[in-house]
C-alpha cells in the first residue's frame, strides 16, 4: 500500500474529505492527486468534494489548489492543542458544473 485516503458522505450529495496519507516513499509520484481524484468514486452521486486543512500546512494547502480545490471560507480557532488555537482554511472542489 503506497497511500489511503478518508472519505464520508452527508446525504446532502457532499462529501468529506477527512484524511490523506502516502507512505513517505511514495510523495512526489503523484499518488497523492490520484487519491484524491479517486475520492469521489467512493460515493455515489457526489457533487461536491470538501475539506480543511490548517491555515500553518501551507504545503497541504498548495497540494489542494494543484488538485483544484478553491478556498470558500476560514473557520478561526477550529483546533485547540495544549492550549494554542489553530485556524483551517475551508475548501471545496465542484465535481459536477451547472444548475443546482
């Protein structure tokens, strides 16, 4: 295995996505953008892809942009470690275009 990726669905046909890991070895072959291009066939009927990711990871955040997730908003303080808060850019990719 060379990576995973997490993925809930709501019933409001959006999807999560939770997590995304590829094995140290593997970073750089673009298994990541595969991943997360597969993410959606995990579902079904899915027109909107999401995610957060802190506002600090700026490398996360431009692997996103690349795999054309948009920033929609900036949730403040959304994580609290030992006491310091953290804020997550909020992003989403539009899997289908036109009327909703």
């Amino acid at each position: 295995m060379q990576g995973m990726i997490g993925v809930s669905r709501n019933p409001s046909e959006k999807s999560k996505l939770w997590g995304r890991y590829v094995r140290e070895q593997a970073r750089g072959s673009g298994r990541s953008g595969s991943l997360t291009e597969a993410a959606p066939q995990a579902t079904t009927a899915v027109k909107v892809l999401k995610l957060s990711v802190l506002t600090t990871h700026t490398a996360t955040y431009s692997l996103y942009r690349t795999d054309r997730f948009n920033e929609w908003a900036i949730d403040k303080d959304a994580l609290c470690i030992d006491d310091a808060f953290y804020d997550e850019d909020l992003m989403r990719k539009d899997l289908i275009r036109g009327p909703r």
